[in-house]
C-alpha cells in the first residue's frame, strides 16, 4: 500500500472518528447547556445553544422542600449496588463451573442461558409482576433487587466463564499440587487474574440496573421505593407541561455515579472486553 493510500485510509477513520465522537457528545452536552436554562429559556424558539443567561434554578429545586430527587437517587443506589454484588457472586461461582466442569447438562444449561437473552424482557413483566404480587412482595427494594437480577445474570454468567476459559488449567493443576484446595485456588490465584473481568461484568451490571425503568416503573408505584429513571419521568413530565430544565439537571446529577465508577475503573474494563475476546 501506497503511502497516499496509508494518508487517506487514515485521515478517513481520523474523520469518522471525530463525527462519531461529534454524534455521541452533542446530547451529553445539550443536556448540561439545557440544565443551566431557566424555564422559559428551555421554551424559546429558536432555541439557544448556550444559556443566554445562565441559572442554577434547576439545581437548587433539586434540594427544596418536598424534591423527591434524593430518595430516589438513594433507592437506586441501594438496588443497584445490591443487585451487582450478588450478581457478581452467583456468575462467579456459575461461570467458573461452567469453565472447569464437565457434566450432561453443561450444554444445555449454556444454551439456556443465551436462549434467554434472545427475547425481550418486557415479555417476562406481567409474570414477574404476578409472582411478587402473590408474595406481596410489590413495592419493595427486594422485588426490584432480585428482577433485576434477573435481568443481568445469564449475560454476566457468560461473560465470566468466557474469563475463566482464558487461565490454562495448569495453573489450578500446580496450585493442587502444593496443597491448595479448589476454592483456595479461585480467590486466591484465579480472581485475582480475572479481575478485570470481574470488574467489567460489575460495571455492565451496575449500568444496566441503574438505567432499568420499564420493571422498576411496575414493580414499585410507591415514591418511597421508586428509583430514578421512573421517578424523574413521573415528577418532570406530564401530559400538561415538561419541565426540561429541572428533568435534565436530574439527569446530570443522576449520571454522576455511573460515569464515575466507568472513568474510574476504565482501565480495567478495557483490559476485562479484551480478555473476553480471547475465547468467545
């Protein structure tokens, strides 16, 4: 190839690049210029890029008497972080046997499992809706702990055991030689190799439960249990009037927590997708 070639062929993924970037940042920042307009602003046609005159209006409504904003923010964290270490358990333990082990079912307990992910979950919401009514579970943090779960472990099962299909087994074969016992073996020389992985699946979990609405809309009506993406939908919209401003100051305030634990733990994630894609 050219060196011409080489020219175009990069500045071509240069460009794409950047319009991608362009794509996926220009609702990001629509949404923090949006939450620093004052009402009448966010109605304005046409409307402004920037704030003509900027206001922490919406910000400050987060903390008034009566906002509704911090219950659910600590809903979602309690859910949410609940529901991603016990995901992390069961997959772990799952997808190690599912790696190790040989048994009849294996098979079809893998294709289960990725049968699973082929429908959409919305089919499964009036059973799940059934089944915590019968056990008057509805309107608490652990209906929407344990659908959660089950939204997010089959993936998660299949994530770790593509981790744990990466160590050779020699590892654990050495590790049994020297007197070390099989769960001995997993935390102490296997975990700590996968752990990227590990931290991975925990960030696709926490992300997806903290972004699920459509099951924490219907398991929880009451304010008291309700998360945020239901929560900022019923207090900021409306069929009468939508409070742009102060839905997307919501939002802001409400991305925080993902945004941060990704930015924190990027370096991890990446290295846990690459180490996932070895065996697939």
């Amino acid at each position: 190839m050219g060196r011409k070639a080489q020219l175009i062929k990069r500045y071509s993924a240069n460009t794409i690049l950047i319009i991608s970037v362009i794509i996926v940042y220009i609702p990001i920042f629509w949404m923090l210029s949006t939450s620093f307009k004052t009402t009448a602003e966010t109605f304005k046609w046409p409307p402004s890029i920037i704030p003509q005159n900027p206001s922490f209006e919406a910000y400050s409504d987060l903390v008034k008497p009566g906002s509704k904003f911090f219950i659910y923010l600590k809903n979602s964290l309690i859910v949410s972080v609940t529901a991603t270490v016990f995901t992390l358990i069961v997959s772990t333990f799952a997808g190690y046997g599912l790696s190790r082990f040989k048994f009849k079912l294996k098979p079809s307990i893998l294709v289960f499992f990725l049968v699973t992910q082929m429908f959409p979950f919305s089919i499964m919401l009036l059973t799940v809706y059934l089944f915590f009514a019968k056990l008057g579970l509805l309107n608490t943090h652990f209906a929407l702990i344990f659908a959660f779960i089950g939204i997010s472990l089959a993936f998660s099962v299949w994530m770790l055991k593509n981790y744990f299909d990466t160590i050779p087994i020699e590892l654990e074969e050495a590790a049994t030689i020297d007197g070390s016992s099989r769960i001995g073996t997993l935390f102490r020389i296997i975990l700590p190799i996968v752990g990227p992985g590990v931290i991975a699946t925990a960030i696709f979990v926490f992300i997806t439960t903290w972004n699920e609405y459509l099951f924490a809309y219907t398991l929880a009506s009451k304010e008291a249990i309700r998360t945020l993406p239901p929560g900022l939908q019923l207090s900021y919209m409306s069929f009468v009037k939508v409070s742009w401003n102060g839905l997307m100051a919501a939002s802001v305030i409400s991305s925080i927590p993902s945004v941060g634990i990704f930015i924190f733990l990027q370096r991890w994630f990446i290295k846990g997708l690459a180490a996932g894609a070895v065996k697939g």
